[in-house]
C-alpha cells in the first residue's frame, strides 16, 4: 500500500448501500494488529504489554507508512522473542490470558497470527480496492 | 456437590480451540458459519468486474483446501488437483450455494472430529498444517466479512462494527 493510502478506509469511496461508516483505516488496521499482538503475547513470558498498545488500538499519534509498519514488525519481533521462552513444561501450564481469562501460552502462541490473518482479509480488501493485487496472491 | 475441575490443556484441547474460533466459536473475530449466515446464493455470487472473488469462491475455495487436507490426514486419497489454485474458487448456483454452505459446516465439523480421535503421535505430525488451516479459515472470512459491507447486508450486531 502506498504512503498516500495509509489513512485509505472503504468508507471514503461512499459506495452506495454499504456500511462502511467508522471502520477502521488500513493503518488504524495494521496498529490494532500490532497492539493486539502485545496484549496476545505478552502473558507469555509474564512482561507488561507497551502502555501505547491503547486499548488494542496503538497509537494514536502515529501516522506514517514508516511508524506504522515499524510498530507492526517490532510487534512481532516481541511474538518470537516470547514464543522462544516456551518449553515443553510451560506450553500447556494454565495461565491468565491480558483480560484475565484462563489461557494457555500455546493458545497465546498461535492465536495471535490467526487473529492477524483474519485482518489480512480485511487489509486485502482495502488493497483491492485500490488496484493492488497482495504480493502473496499474485501469479495465482 | 464440589465442580471437578477443568481437564488440563494440550495441544490438542488448543488446535481444537483455535479450529472451533474459525468454524463457529465466536471468540475475538467473527467464525465462518456466522459469516455465511442468511446470505443468499445472488449476494454470496456477487463479484465486482475485476478478478476478485465473490463470497461463495471464497467458500468453495475454503471448502476445497480443508477437504485436500483432511483426506490426507485421514490417510485417504484427497481430491483431484491440478495445481492451480485458481480452480478451487469455484463458483454457485442456487443449488450449490446451499450445498457449499452446508459443505463448510460439515468439513470442519468432521476435521474437528478427527482431532479428537487422534493420538499425540498423529497431532505431533500434523499440528503445523491444522494450525496453518486455522488461520487460512480466518484470513478468508476477514474477507467475506469486508464485502457483506460493501453490500450493505451484514449485521455489525454478530461482530466487526
């Protein structure tokens, strides 16, 4: 996607009949994946998810390709530094999930990418609607 | 009368989890049988001009890849493949939307079942693959979602406002 596009939403084209009123733009988007994936993983290894994680939203001050996409990849970066301290005694060993409910760092683990994937749906959306084919979907 | 407690997690309690939350578990995204719901086979054909998909290819193609890796978790041969991914969106007919919506239901349900039935040994093979049909599933109902809002005929009540 396109510096430009950053603060693209579907609502923006006012396509008639659709429902697009307040979803989220393709940064708003990548941040809520990237905070989500703070609050998912931090129980992992006990640390306290960044204070910017905001509610699952991320920051709210930041706006630019650069940030966004750096707050995503350090995001993930947090996910293999946590997912490495997992052993076979911890993977199924009860724990308190970031809400507070009973979890495993297993579920924690691999629930994370699969919530980011259902946004990547989401994300290709807003792609195509713009003319871009996903890298992952081209030639297919 | 004391609750017994909760039977202690494994992995595969926490495949099963992640599975049911794609199928029909509604936990931190809409599953895809919610998704589908009260569609009818002119809005799940809907396709705009250009080579993005409708709703029911979306379907088909969902239906097609958890079957291929079902059969061969089951250790039976899957069904014919050509190779190109493109043949596994397939599109409907009044008929056979209903057909692929009860088809979804009823691939995930068996997949479920087969999990259970399966030994340590069999989950240590496979949970990378159920793992990744997990996130297959939600990747594309993040995207069917998308396009009920684009047609006006998604409720915000079951999720994604």
């Amino acid at each position: 996607m396109p510096d430009g596009k950053f603060d693209f939403s579907p609502e923006k084209l006012n396509i008639a009949g659709s429902d697009y009123k307040g979803v989220r733009t393709f940064g708003q988007q990548l941040k809520h994946i990237a905070a989500a994936n703070y609050l998912i993983w931090s129980p992992i290894t006990g640390e306290k998810a960044p204070a910017n994680v905001n509610d699952g939203k991320g920051p709210d001050n930041m706006t630019t390709k650069a940030d966004i996409v750096k707050y995503l990849k350090d995001s993930f970066s947090f996910g293999h530094k946590s997912v490495a301290t997992l052993t076979e005694s911890n993977l199924v060993q009860p724990i308190s999930s970031s809400s507070g409910k009973p979890t495993t760092r297993l579920f924690l683990a691999t629930f994370a990418p699969a919530h980011a994937f259902d946004h990547y749906g989401q994300l290709v959306e807003y792609l195509r609607m713009n003319g871009v084919v996903p890298p992952a979907s081209r030639g297919q | 009368m004391a609750q017994s407690a909760s039977p202690a997690p494994t992995l595969k309690s926490v495949l099963l989890e992640q599975l049911r939350e794609t199928h029909n578990q509604e936990q931190w995204f809409v599953p895809v049988k919610v998704a589908i719901e009260g569609l009818t086979v002119e809005q799940a054909a809907w396709k705009d001009a250009t080579d993005n998909h409708s709703i029911a290819q979306l379907v088909n193609h969902l239906i097609f890849w958890n079957k291929q890796q079902l059969a061969k978790f089951n250790g039976e041969k899957p069904p014919a493949f050509s190779g190109d991914n493109k043949e596994t969106f397939a599109g409907v007919d009044k008929a056979s939307w209903e057909a692929s919506v009860r088809q979804i239901d009823e691939v995930l349900t068996t997949w479920e079942k087969a999990i259970e039935a399966a030994d340590d040994a069999k989950l240590a093979k496979w949970y990378s693959t159920i793992g990744r049909i997990s996130t297959h599933n939600a990747y594309h109902t993040g995207q069917i979602i998308y396009i009920r809002k684009m047609k006006g005929n998604w409720d915000p009540e079951k999720g994604v406002k």
